[in-house]
C-alpha cells in the first residue's frame, strides 16, 4: 500500500514538472516578439553601421552593438570573460599579369583575365609564376569513396595544373543514383574542387565554367577575382594551397579544348560515366601574378546560456554579422546596409537567445549564440570557430544557421537548404506541423546553396547542421507571389546597395514563426540527451566521432 502511494506521489510531480516545463517553454516561446526583431534590424541595417565590413569602424560598431545584445538578453561570454574571438585573418589582393600564356604542339594562346580567366592566388606568397606547367584534364575533380568515384585515380598531377567541371556527374546525366541526382553534392562546389586538387600535388587549378553548373553567371568568379579575398591566416604558410585557383570561361575552353580536336560538351559527357580516367593534354600554363598580401584581425562574436545539466553539450545558432561595408555609389547610395543580408538572420538569433534566457528552468545543455565574421568572405569566421570552439565539436549537438531572411510574412512552408542531410529534417518536420506548415526542400539544390553559408563549417566537422527558413509559399499570397519576391531579392538588392530597411514595406510576421521554430527545435534538442546523426546518404556522416 505505501509503495503504491509512492509511486504514484512520484508519478504526479514527475507529471507537474513536465506540466510546468511545457508551459515555462510555451511562455519564452510566444514571448519572441515583431518589436524585437523590428529594433534589431532597424539598427543593424541603419547607416551608422556602415555596412558592417571587417576590419573597419563599421566592425566595431556592430560586434559591440552584438555584445550589449548579448549581454542585456543574459547570455555571457562565450571566450573566457570575452565575447569576441580573434580571427586572424589575411587579405589578399592578387594581380594577374596579362596576358595568361597556353602552349600545345604548334598550337599558342594568350588568354586576359578577368574576362577570359578568373585567376587568384591563394597563397602568401608576393610573386607567384609558373612557367609550363603541365596541364592535366580531371573530370569533375571529385574523389568520392561512398560513390566509389575517383576523378584522380591513374593519373599524376603532382606540380601541375588541373582542369575539371563544375558540379558533379548527377546534374548532367539526371540520373538520381549517381551522386545526388540533380542537386548539389559538396563535390560539385568549387571550394571542394580546389581543396581536393591541392591534396593531390596540383600547382594550380582551372574550373571549366558553365551557368547551369555554377549556378550563378561568370561575372560572379570575374568579379571576385578582381577584388581582395579573405582567408583565414594559417599557422604553416599555407602549404595546403594551390599556387593558384581559378576558372576559364566557357569560351575560352571551347576554343582551347577544340584545338586539341575535343569537344567540351561531349567530354563533360564522358566524364560523368562511372570509370571515365582523367588524361594529360597536350598543353601548358604559364603565368606571373603579384600578390599584396595584408594581415589584420576580426572577431567572432558568441555568448552562452550555460546548461543546467551538461553545459559541455552545445547547441549553436549562428548568424553572420558581415556585410560589404562601403562601396561604389550605386542609385545615390554607396552603403551595404544589409537588412536582409544578414540583419534579419541576427534579430532572428537573438529573439531565439532572449526566449531561452526567459525560461524559470534552464535546459540541460548549453545554448550558444554566434554571429561569425567573414561569412561573405569564403565562411572564414565560422571555419575559425569551428576549427577552435570554447565547447568541444563533439559535444556541439547540432548548428542552426539562418541567412537572408526575407520580410515577406506568414509562410505556409520551411524550406530546408540541403534536405536529407540529417535526421535535424524530422526535427523541422515536427515544429513546423505545430505552426500548421509543411517542409520542402529547396527547388534551386542544384546552385548548392547548403555550402554556402556558415552552418557549413560545422558540417565540416561533423555537426549535424540546418539551415532552414520559410520561402516558398505565402500564406496570404501564394507560390508563385513568393518565388517572384525571392526573385526580386536576389535580382535588385542581393549584394547591394539597395538591401536596406524599408519599414513600410516590410511584415516581420514570418520571421517571428521562424524564430519561434529553431527555439523548439534548439529546445527540445537541449533537453534531450540524443544527438542528431547524419542520414546514411550524406557526405558528412563519416566525419561525425
Ligand atoms: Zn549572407
């Protein structure tokens, strides 16, 4: 009899503090608030930031704005008694010579950049130049076990220049068993394309260009091959670098390709057969660049919410505070203010911080709010954070990223950016159900856009990683009013002067169900003890420990 009454005295205040737990969450979380984000991104995107580029005033302004944020939500420091973290970093501003020089058996070209190559150094080296060097075809540049693909087998690049395609073999055949099918695995970036062919031995790389491929025009590499790249300072000189990375235009390799009796098209053809093997061409590369290399320093901004249980254990929402800062007047105006690029994103995660300090009871494992710099610049903050975290990357459960949060309200979708990565999907799945919304995956996979953002340096290390927002379907308006909203985005203020703050204009409404989603699934990940695997298809799962 007393045993029972015991039990069930157990039973009933195991049932009250899961009451109390469920209303405590539901309170801090319809406590997220438009006036909240309004305020963030009014200042954020204001012009007194000066379009928040690093290593100017405008980086001061912004990581110290983040900092009060930080600190009046109630989160502290993430660094020791610091909320800034120290990215070292170097730019470099690389001068191609002209003309870039191509030489075959009777055969001579000379090609300008940077509208027939976009060519940069990435080394920290001032003079950089290659007389002759060999030039090998490569495929697609892709070494992938799990689909038993490698690009480089048989064939020696040690010392020499590269040539592959953009994307990987899935795109061009349609075939959803080879790779991914059409969308984008991390093989078909050129980030992955230029680390692979530096692991091989390669002197240098050229990236056959191609619009469908690429997902964006060749202006995008010719434009940022003419100004200065940031990357972050290696300890060892960087060694793990090609002497120089780029790519060639489509014309160009036509043109180069067909004085060898090939054809581009048909080649990408065979390369996308499983067995294809690379070849030496009957050509060689020469060319001087002249690097002004800068050091200087950037910060990270983090603070932590320590968890009650096993504040070890991590959950980290990111958002980049970076911008273009300053440039050439366009429409009279010469600042980046980038509202959506990335104000709202930043609002965003700190709306999410207040309403985890604002739970009576702190989860079992730590909240971490991070806002990397140099996010526009190759990801360069976050690679930083992640290649030295205040928590262990084993013990971080899982990377909640946000970006280019468009003010266009209420969305009956989210949109998960590389769908089918890790179980994090279901998580999505389940808070989106409560707000009466639907995943999707996202209709442009091919451009890749899962590498391309910071919760990709934390997938590069394992942790399971979303980026996840609604953007496909208005509530109010429909599919096709929604596509055409992300269209005018990306066409007439995307990476320009004109993403400002345009209050008139603007319904934060669907923000603020975005916001209050990633609270629920951070919440309900930091109360439990499991951690998110990566789904068995994807390239990540072999990096998690
Ligand atoms: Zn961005």
């Amino acid at each position: 009899m007393k045993k029972s009454i015991l039990f069930l005295t157990v039973i009933i205040s195991l049932l009250i503090i899961s009451c109390n737990n469920n209303s405590d969450f539901i309170k801090a979380r319809d406590s997220i608030n438009i006036s909240d984000l309004e305020r963030c991104v009014r200042a954020l995107g204001s012009d007194s930031f000066m379009g928040r580029a690093p290593f100017t005033k405008g980086e001061d302004i912004t990581v110290n704005y983040l900092a009060e944020q930080l600190a009046e939500i109630g989160f502290e420091p993430a660094f020791g008694d610091s909320y800034f973290q120290d990215v070292p970093m170097v730019k470099i501003s690389s001068n191609v010579l002209n003309p870039v020089r191509f030489s075959g058996t009777g055969r001579e070209f000379k090609y300008s950049t940077p509208d027939q190559l976009a060519v940069i150094s990435p080394r920290t080296t001032t003079w950089i130049d290659i007389e002759n060097s060999d030039m090998v075809f490569a495929g697609f540049g892709i070494v992938a076990p799990e689909y038993g693909w490698n690009d480089y087998e048989g064939i020696d690049v040690r010392g020499k220049t590269v040539v592959v395609f953009i994307n990987d073999p899935g795109l061009y055949t349609g075939d959803t068993t080879l790779f991914k099918g059409t969308e984008m695995t991390y093989y078909g970036r050129w980030t992955y394309k230029y680390e692979e062919a530096a692991r091989q031995g390669a002197t240098g790389i050229l990236i056959i260009h191609e619009t469908k491929g690429a997902g964006y025009s060749y202006t995008v590499p010719r434009n940022s091959s003419v100004s200065p790249n940031l990357f972050p300072r290696s300890a060892d000189g960087d060694p793990s670098k090609c002497l120089f990375t780029g790519w060639i235009s489509a014309e160009s390799a036509d043109e180069l390709f067909s004085s060898m009796g090939m054809n581009v098209s048909l080649l990408r053809k065979d390369a996308c057969k499983k067995g294809f093997r690379g070849f030496p061409l009957d050509l060689k590369i020469s060319l001087n660049i002249k690097n002004e290399i800068e050091y200087s320093t950037s910060k990270n901004v983090a603070g932590i919410l320590k968890g009650s249980e096993r504040p070890e254990e991590n959950i980290v929402y990111t958002a980049h505070w970076d911008h273009f800062g300053i440039g050439e007047k366009e429409n009279g105006d010469s600042i980046f203010n980038g509202a959506v690029d990335n104000g709202t994103s930043m609002a965003w995660e700190l709306s999410i911080g207040k309403a985890f300090a604002a739970l009576r009871n702190r989860p079992a494992r730590s909240i971490v709010l991070l806002f990397p710099t140099a996010e526009e610049q190759g990801l360069a903050g976050s690679l930083y954070y992640a290649e030295n975290p205040p928590l262990p990357v084993e013990k971080t459960v899982a990377c909640l990223n946000n970006d280019l949060l468009l003010p266009m309200g209420r969305m009956k979708d989210v949109m998960i950016t590389g769908y089918g990565q890790s179980e994090l999907d279901d998580y999505v799945k389940r808070a989106a159900a409560e707000q009466d919304r639907y995943i999707t995956g996202d209709p442009d996979s091919h451009t890749g856009m899962y590498f391309r953002s910071d919760h990709f340096s934390f997938a590069k290390k394992g942790v399971p990683s979303l980026f996840a927002r609604g953007n496909t379907n208005s509530r109010e308006f429909g599919k096709e009013w929604a596509s055409k909203m992300v269209k005018d985005y990306i066409d007439n203020k995307y990476h320009r002067t004109s993403d400002n703050y345009e209050p008139e204009k603007w319904n934060f409404e669907g923000i603020r169900e975005d916001a209050q989603l990633a609270f629920t699934i951070g919440y309900q990940l930091a109360t439990s003890n499991s951690f998110p695997k990566w789904k068995s298809g994807s390239e990540f799962a072999k990096l998690r420990k």
